[in-house]
C-alpha cells in the first residue's frame, strides 16, 4: 500500500512548531511519502526540520489552496503514479496520540472510495449574505482520504484545480469542505468516518470533544479548543488530564504564543458544562441566541 499525505500548514511565527513534527512523525508511519505545504514564507533554518518534501510560500487560500498546490506538485513529479491512496491533513489537531495504524486497517476493510476521521452532519449555505442551516452530512476536511479511483477522476481534477482565493474563510467552508464531499457523492463515489460516534451532533470534534477523545479511537483535539476560540461552545477546564506529561508539554509549548487569553470564572466547571450539554447544536439562529445569553452570564461571572 503506497500512501501520499499532503500537510498543509500555517504558523503566525514562521516556524515550525514541534507538535507539527510530532504530527508529521506519526504520518510517516502510515504513510510513503510526506508532501509539506506551508502558506508562510519560512526560513531554510525552519525547512530543514523536516525530512520530506516541502513546499512554502504565502498564498491566500487557506488550507485547500496548500492541498491544491501539494495534489499538483505531486502529480508534476509523478508520485501519484503507482499511489493508492491521498490523505489531506493539516494542522489544525494537536496529536495524534492514538493509533493511526489502527484506524487506517479499519477503513481499509470498508466499501468505500473517499473517508475521513469524522464527518458532520450538519453544515450551512449563504444566502444573500447570510448563512442558512442545513443538512449536509460531509468529511471534514482536516483529515480526507482519497483513494486511486477518486483522485485520478476527471471530476476531482476539475475540483482540485477550481480551488482559489475567496472573500472570507466561510465561503472556503462552503465551496471546498462541504463542496468536495457534495462534488464527489454527486459523481456517484461513496463516502464513510472512521469515528462514527456522536455523529448526531453538530460538529462533535468540538461540542463532543472530550467524550470522542475518552470513548472512542479518535486521535486527535482540536487546536482552536485549547487556544480557545470555542469559549461559547464548550468548556475546556481540565483538559491536561486527559494526556501525558509529554503531550501536554508538547500542546503547552504551542499555546504559549497561540492561546488566546484565558477567562476564569466563578461559575464553577460543571455548571458550564450542563449549560453547554444542552444548548441546542442544530438550528444556527437558536444556538446564536442561546450563547448570547451564555456570554452575558459568563461575563457577569468574570473575575
């Protein structure tokens, strides 16, 4: 089995961070070939950490337009030629601290031509400006395998190369995350997870993020919950123990210069997360209203 990942990467810093390399390092276990895709200018210093392909320089299209430039690279030098598999990933997961080997002999056992870690259930259009929910179960893209059949298609070479810059990243979401897996069943290829627990939910790698890393295979926790960018989505108190004392040194080294500033508050941890258990994660408008009211409480109770 002949597997390509194509990493795409980005850091506020310029560097390479030392849970990227980690992330990196369990690929290759799993994977042939690595092909980096950074969106940053980095120095030669910052490259040479890495032993595989690399590709870096600034462009404005988030992480599809590195898995576009990653996809072409590789078939320019012809590594796709006797490849049977294209994974996309990037860094958006601090892990993997569980067994990638084990999910991807799983997946290979299933009947299906493209799969992700996860998928959503639900997802949103804009309309006139607006984003409107709707059901839209897709593969998240943090982490999508391609098998031969899908990446050497026609219509997944009109999709890799229709990728570009847009207005705003919801519109990447959009056309690209949700549109890939829309495209791709369209044309008749079917689609699976490798972690179907708590796929009721609306996103579940955050409003479920901790019962899908204690419960299940999932392997990985998403970096905008710790740097905390969900704050009004769930709670992260605690999140250490979950995790050794190297993978939390290697999180907490990433955070010091990403986390946004931390919130404490009198309302005590399980309190937060009865209200956050129950909020509504299907209709937008609703969970927009209930978390308004739950940042108003919130910072009432700030210290």
């Amino acid at each position: 089995m002949k597997r390509i990942a194509i990493f795409a990467h980005y850091d506020k810093q310029n560097i390479i961070d030392d849970y990227v390399l980690f992330y990196i390092n369990e690929l290759k276990k799993v994977c042939s070939d690595i092909i980096f895709v950074s969106c940053c200018d980095l120095s030669q210093q910052e490259l040479d950490k890495l032993n595989c392909y690399k590709i870096a320089h600034k462009h404005n299209e988030y992480d599809f337009g590195s898995y576009k430039r990653g996809f072409l690279y590789a078939k320019e030098k012809k590594l796709l030629d006797d490849c049977n598999e294209v994974l996309f990933a990037n860094d958006s997961c601090y892990g993997p601290f569980k067994s990638l080997e084990k999910i991807f002999s799983y997946m290979k056992e299933k009947d299906c031509d493209f799969w992700g870690m996860t998928k959503n259930k639900y997802a949103f259009k804009i309309v006139k400006n607006r984003t409107k929910d709707c059901y839209i179960p897709h593969v998240q893209s943090y982490f999508f395998v391609l098998k031969q059949n899908v990446f050497n298609s026609k219509v997944f070479e009109q999709f890799i190369n229709s990728i570009h810059e847009e207005e705003n990243k919801n519109l990447i979401i959009e056309k690209y995350e949700i549109g890939l897996t829309t495209t791709l069943e369209q044309a008749g290829f079917v689609s699976d997870c490798a972690i179907k627990e708590f796929y009721k939910y609306n996103n579940p790698t955050v409003y479920k993020w901790r019962k899908l890393y204690e419960q299940t295979d999932f392997p990985f926790i998403k970096c905008s919950l710790l740097r905390l960018d969900n704050i009004l989505h769930t709670t992260v108190e605690g999140w250490q123990e979950l995790f050794i004392d190297e993978q939390v040194k290697l999180i907490e080294k990433n955070l010091s210069y990403t986390q946004k500033r931390p919130l404490k508050h009198v309302c005590p941890r399980s309190i937060k997360e009865f209200v956050f258990n129950h909020l509504p994660n299907k209709k937008m408008k609703s969970r927009m209203i209930t978390r308004a009211l739950l940042k108003s409480i919130l910072s009432f109770l700030t210290d």
